[in-house]
C-alpha cells in the first residue's frame, strides 16, 4: 500500500527522480557521433557501427530501428541512398537519406551477416528470425556513451533519434523540414521534441535582415 502525501513517513521517502535527468535527453554533438564511431571500429563491432549509422540517419524511433529488414534497406544488391520505414507509433510512412559513412558500415555488416530482403537486419541473438528488442538496443546504446566517456544517464536511444533533426535546425532554423524528416503529424510535436523556445525565436529574427 503507498502512502498518502499527509503522512509523515512521505517526508523521509526519497523522490524517485532525486538525483536522476528526466525529460528530453541530449542530442549528441557531431564531435560524439565521429568518436562513437571511432570505437565501435576499434572495438570491431561491425553490427553496431551499422545500427549507430542507421539510427543517426533514419533519425527512427528505437521501436523501428529495431524492425528494419534488409529489403527496406537493399535494392539491386546495393544499399539504398534513401529508404521509406513505415513507423510504429503513428502507422505513417517517413523517408530517410543513408548518407555514404552509413552506407558503408551497412553493407559491411550485411555482408558478414548474410540473410535474405525478408529478414530483420538486426536479428536476435535468441532467435534469428526475430529482431533485437527494444531493450536490447538501448542497453547498447548506453554501452557506446560510456565508451567515450559520456553519462548514460544523459543520452539514450531517442538522442540518436533527435541527433541529426537538432544539427539541422541549428543549421537551417527550419523547423518544418524537420518536422518531415521526424515523421511528426504536428508541428507543435517537433517544437517540443527540439526544445525550440523564445531564445531560438529571437536569435532567428535578429540574424535576419528585411
């Protein structure tokens, strides 16, 4: 049984947040993405530099990074320049670019990998014809910030997701291209999602000239 907020044993109980970073996690800095890869290459994990790759391009939800198959990634027996995933949570198709870093890492796990269009490019260890679980992905993820010496308590799978979106927004201040690429039906959705607030606002208006 819990207690009520009048007890006087509630002023002794810890909160469960004390001490620990709740909300929106950080996106990682571009200087983070090349050092997560440098140690995934030294460490030889060809699996996980494909996935980090995808993740960080396809900027897609650790719900759908998990489910991608080959054939969403493969035509012709080349990796695809742009993929379409369907999303999980909202049931809308959403477009991605695979830039050629990704593309590369990619094609050099499927290689070692083997399977046919209809498999998960990321199976599970357990049974391969399933994919790695959601769980499974963000204990990787987490494996990779403390490689580089970052807190995992800081960044987790959706940090990958809101990586690429926050470089482009603070490249292009554009927030309905990003809003497309993130899949998001509203744009209020990616307004929160980026933590664009007044100072961004501001800082936009007063960099432009009429």
């Amino acid at each position: 049984m819990g207690h009520s907020e009048y007890d006087p044993a509630t002023k002794d109980r810890r909160p469960w947040n004390a001490g620990r970073m709740v909300g929106a996690k950080r996106a990682l800095k571009p200087q983070q993405v090349w050092a997560i890869r440098f140690w995934l290459d030294r460490e030889r994990r060809l699996r996980d530099r494909a996935m980090f790759d995808l993740a960080i391009d396809s900027k897609l939800r650790g719900c759908d990074v998990v489910k991608v198959k080959i054939g969403d990634l493969v035509s012709g027996g080349r990796v695809r320049s742009r993929a379409i995933v369907v999303q999980q949570k909202t049931g809308r198709p959403v477009q991605f670019e695979l830039l050629e870093p990704t593309r590369g890492s990619i094609l050099a796990w499927l290689e070692r990998r083997g399977g046919t269009l209809d498999e998960f490019v990321f199976p599970s260890r357990l049974d391969h014809a399933d994919h790695i679980s959601t769980r499974q992905y963000a204990r990787l993820v987490d494996e990779w910030v403390v490689g580089i010496r970052l807190r995992p308590e800081d960044h987790d799978t959706h940090s990958l997701r809101r990586t690429k979106a926050s470089i482009i927004y603070k490249q292009t201040g554009n927030l309905r291209a990003v809003q497309i690429l993130l899949g998001h039906t509203k744009i209020e959705s990616t307004v929160r999602y980026l933590g664009v607030d007044v100072e961004d606002a501001l800082a936009l208006a007063e960099g432009t000239e009429v």
